[in-house]
C-alpha cells in the first residue's frame, strides 16, 4: 500500500492529488478483482451445473432401468447389479462434488465480484466530484480500506484467471495491476509538497 501524500489538519485529512492517485490505484484494483471473480464465478457455476446434470441423469437411468430390467439376467450375471454399480458411482459423484465445493465456491465468488463492483463505484464517484464537494477524507479512506480488505481476505482465485486478468488488463497504459496477477509494482512513499490549505485558512493580501 502506498504512502498517503496529504496535508494534516486538526488531525484530519485532507483531499489531495497524492490521495486521489492512491484511489485511483485501488480503482483499477477492484476492477481487476471484480473481472476474476465473475470468471471464477462462472467456472466454477459451470462445473457444478456439469455434476448436478451428471448426477440427476444418472440417477434416472439406474432407476428406470432398474424397474424395466427386474430380475433378467445373462449366463448368471443379473442385469440389476449393472445399474446398482451406477447407483454407487452416483454416490460417489456426489462425494466428490461436495468435497470439491463448487457450488460453494460458486456463491462465494458471485458474492465477491459484487463487492468488488461496488467498491469500485464508490471510488468512481467519489473522484469526480471536486474536493470541496467531497465527503471527509478520512472518514472515507477508513470505510474503503476496511471494505477492500475484506474482499481479500482469505480466497483463493485460480491461477489461469489471474494469468489471463495480466494478459488482459495489461495492455492498458498506466493501468495498476493487484500484485496477485504477478505483477509487482515500485512502492511509493511520502514526498514533501506545497501544503493544500483549507479555504477558511487561506491568508489573502
């Protein structure tokens, strides 16, 4: 996380170019953040419509055809242990699907790029009004900050999404990729700059 460049005031913030850089960043962030998961959201959507259909038509097949075939059988091999093994294979489908979790991880993704939406809206909104029009800059930072780092916590976006979130938002001149897309950026810090004082301050002649 950058350095905030701002001027203090009565133990306040306030709104300066160095800030809006930094909002600036964490825009492009959630952006990028946003894009991943709905791609992972719609992966793993995917996968787990995949095992439900996988199931349910498996399920009907043994069960029909079970109740057709009775007690028929070949050289003493009946029919209904054919569609018992699918009945287990089922069971085993399900197992699986629910220790892989992607219906889960489906709403959790879902969940996140909608957070991520309106993080980046709130920024979008917030750096094109003027700063005189602007809500408290503290007050905001602290609300952002405690919002991104809840985005972030603990979720795991797979590798190929984020491969593809570089390929595609690195095109853009000037554009700040999230360090989870594998693209390291220079840290900036504080660097003094002519004060922006308030107006009720500002000394005229």
């Amino acid at each position: 996380m950058s350095v905030l460049e701002t001027t203090e005031v009565h133990g306040g913030l306030l709104w300066s170019p160095a800030i809006d850089r930094l909002l600036a960043k964490w825009c492009d962030h959630a952006k990028c953040y946003e894009w991943m998961h709905a791609e992972a959201f719609s992966l793993y959507d995917a996968r787990a419509r995949s095992f439900m259909v996988g199931i349910n038509c498996l399920t009907a097949v043994s069960g029909v055809s079970n109740v057709i075939a009775g007690g028929y059988s070949f050289g003493g091999f009946q029919i209904s242990w054919l569609f018992g093994g699918i009945s287990i294979f089922v069971s085993t489908l399900n197992i699986l699907q629910d220790k892989l979790g992607y219906a889960s991880r489906s709403i959790l993704h879902q969940r996140l790029a909608a957070d991520w939406a309106r993080i980046r809206t709130e920024i979008e909104e917030v750096v094109t009004i003027p700063y005189e029009g602007r809500k408290d800059c503290k007050t905001f930072l602290k609300f952002i900050k405690a919002d991104i780092n809840a985005a972030q916590k603990d979720v795991m976006i797979p590798e190929d999404i984020r491969d593809a979130c570089l390929e595609k938002f690195n095109k853009i001149e000037g554009f700040e990729l999230p360090d989870i897309c594998g693209q390291l950026g220079h840290t900036e810090v504080y660097t003094a700059a002519t004060p922006l004082l308030p107006r009720e301050t500002s000394n005229r002649d």
